[in-house]
C-alpha cells in the first residue's frame, strides 16, 4: 500500500487500473498538486490535479 496510488483509480484510456506513480508537482504557487501517473497496460500517462494540503506550515492553523 503506498499513498500515491488510491483505490477506485483507473487509467482513463484503457481503464486498467494497474498504474503506478511516476512524478509530482506543485502548481499555481502551491495551490495546487499535479500527480503524474502512467499506465502499466497501455504506458499511457496522466495528469491529476489535485488541491494542495494545507501548509506547509501548521503553525498558523493551530492559533
Ligand atoms: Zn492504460
């Protein structure tokens, strides 16, 4: 079980849902997380976009 890979998800071309974690990135000043991810079956790759956690500082959440 790693935290890249989510259950449910699938590849959007094949809909095969063997695919595996292949990089990341913050968008728009952090707002934003893009998840990369390509296909076992058909080495299709993907983008999912996803809002950024909070952070990364906590300290402000905690006043
Ligand atoms: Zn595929």
């Amino acid at each position: 079980m790693t935290p890249f890979e989510r259950p449910g998800r699938c590849c959007p071309k094949c809909e095969n849902k063997g695919y595996m974690f292949w990089a990341r990135k913050n968008v728009e000043e952090g707002k934003f997380v893009e998840t990369k991810y390509r296909c076992r079956s058909c080495a299709h790759e993907w983008w999912e976009r996803i809002p950024a956690p909070r952070g990364p500082k906590r300290s402000e959440d905690a006043a």
